[in-house]
C-alpha cells in the first residue's frame, strides 16, 4: 500500500490524542530525541524514527523505517524480550485521520512497541540516588556475559578490527579540534596520541581478540540509562541502525559501562562489574586493554558530545561542552594507563 503525503509534524500530532491508540490511554507524554519521537502511555511507550538521514543512519523512507523498526525489535528482544513487544502500523483513513491500527487505510509510518519500565530502575538513575548496589552490577555482568557466550564471532578479519578502531580514533580527535567549536587542541591531541599508541603497538593483542572470537555483534550503546534493574533485568536500546557500532569486543562493551559507572562516581561498582565479567565470560584480558578500551570510549562520547553544538538549538548551552570535557578527562586517566605518549 503506498504512504499518504503526511508530516511528520501531523504525525506527532495525532500521537499526542489518546484516539489514535487501541486503548485510548489516560495520558500521552511526547519525547523528542535526535533520531525519534518516543510517546509513552501509562503502559507502553511507542517509538516513531524521523525521516532523517546522515552518515552511517538513513530512517529517510517508509520502507526503511519499517525496516528499522523490525531491527530494533529483533536486536533487543536478545536482551529485552518481555519489553519490545512489535511492530506496529500508523494508518491513515478515508476521512484523514490517523490511527494504530491493523488494518485498514494507508500505512503512513511505523512504531515500535514496548513495555513502559520504571524510570526509577534505570541504572543511571540508581547511580544518581546511590541506590546502586555490588548484587545489581554482578547480576549485569551475567547478563552480558551470558549474551557474549551466545553470540558467533562477528568479524575475522584483524586487520579490519584495528582499522575501524582507529578510524573511531581519528574521527572523534577531528570532532574535538573542530576550530568552529573553540575546544583546547592541547588538551585533545595528547590523549588521541596516546590511544594511537597503543593501537600502533599491540596490533597482535588486537588480532588475538578476533583470533579468539571474541568480537561478536553486540549491543552498541551500553550505558547507564540502557540499563532497567527491575524483574526481570532488562537492557534496552541497542544500536540498530548499524552493524559496525554494535559490532565490538565483548570486554569492551562491559569496560564501557564500567567506564560511565565510574563517570557518575562509582568506579568501585564498575571495577565490580569487570570482574564478574571477566570471571563470567573466562577472559582474563590484559588491563592495558581495558584501559585503551576506556579511553577510546569516553574519546569517543567527548566527541559525540561537543558535536551537540553544531546544532543551533544546543549553541548557547554550556551543557554539552562541559559533558565533552569530563569524557575527555576520563579518556585521558585511561590513555595514560595503557599506553606511553607517542
């Protein structure tokens, strides 16, 4: 069936009424986000993707966002399944007005479907009351560890895995010495030459990695807010849109979270979780590479979040500025314990 000529502003619009669900719910909160509307109910929470496109992300058609959607669902019922419930249609009928519905009219976009979780389960939200406990990050741990064992390798090709770190590397130190976004390049170049050190000098710890098969297709994006405590755990939010960022080593994606716990001050409980982990997933790797791991990681979401600023409505705002400079200083106590400038 072709797609109605209908806006995405129509859309929210009608996202927003309590008619245009089955259930006609009690309450309609509306969140936008870079990629997304998210539209959560007393019970469920819908998500509808833009019609954006840019590097490496493409929602610019129906076709490709019901793709997406499909995704998305596939990806995180591996770790999620009781929460990402389907797939669902917006339709348009004869009279114009727009609704979730099975069948009937035209489709004019998609939505994924969840559970609705307790906001005050989220990880980052325990790390902020510190309500976070050992039990909880230990019981983490043998959810991703678990996960990892089940996954085939993702990549054979070592050389491809030390290329694309390093392009991670590059792109990121361009972001962060943008001259546009007035960042201190002497704060940045001393710990992007440290992690390209020890990329140029443990080639063959690397290539062991996916000797080993350890790189497996993972979740992507594994921070504090992905995290639901609640029963039964839950991580959300997987990277759907591309491959190659949820493709990672696994002790990586676990030195990760561990690195975001111990930017929200409990580094302790990250150090927990490594070593569950660890233990869990029979990986007695070498610290240093949990280190590059780390810094490469806080590297890369400094980056992500300078980037913020290229967008008018983030321009005035010290948020993400200082947010990029407390990754960057992460990433350089982690540069520095794995590897001598270079």
């Amino acid at each position: 069936m072709l797609e109605a000529d209908v806006g995405l502003a129509a859309k929210v619009a009608s996202l927003r009424r309590p008619a245009t669900y089955p259930a006609r719910p009690a309450s309609i909160e509306a969140i936008e986000t870079h990629m997304s509307w998210v539209f959560l109910t007393p019970d469920h929470v819908f998500k509808l993707k833009k019609p954006v496109r840019s590097d490496g992300l493409d929602f610019s058609t129906l076709e490709r966002r019901r793709f997406y959607c499909t995704e998305e669902l596939r990806l995180n019922r591996r770790l999620a399944p009781a929460v990402y419930l389907d797939v669902v249609a917006l339709r348009q009928g004869p009279d114009g007005t727009l609704a979730l519905a099975a069948t009937g009219g035209v489709v004019v976009d998609w939505l994924v479907m969840m559970r609705r979780l307790a906001a005050d389960l989220m990880l980052d939200a325990l790390l902020a009351r510190g309500r976070a406990g050992v039990d909880q990050m230990r019981q983490v741990a043998a959810q991703l560890a678990a996960f990892h064992r089940r996954l085939p390798p993702a990549l054979h090709d070592p050389m491809l895995y030390g290329e694309r770190l390093a392009g991670e590397l590059a792109e990121q130190e361009r972001r962060l010495c943008d001259p546009e976004l007035a960042f201190d390049e002497r704060e940045v170049r001393p710990v992007a030459a440290r992690l390209r050190g020890f990329l140029r000098g443990n080639g063959a710890v690397l290539a062991a990695r996916v000797a080993a098969g350890r790189v497996v297709e993972g979740h992507g994006d594994l921070r504090p807010e992905h995290v639901w405590l609640g029963t039964p755990p839950a991580i959300i939010d997987c990277l759907e849109f591309s491959l190659a960022l949820r493709t990672v080593d696994g002790i990586d994606e676990a030195a990760f979270l561990a690195m975001e716990c111990e930017r929200a001050g409990a580094a302790d409980l990250g150090r927990v979780l490594l070593e569950r982990y660890a233990a869990l997933a029979d990986d007695a790797v070498d610290p240093a590479l949990v280190h590059f791991y780390q810094g490469l990681r806080a590297f890369v979401r400094a980056g992500l979040a300078l980037w913020h600023l290229k967008e008018a409505h983030y321009r005035g705002s010290p948020r993400w500025r200082q947010r990029a400079a407390d990754y960057l200083q992460l990433a350089a106590r982690h540069a520095l314990a794995c590897a001598p400038a270079g």
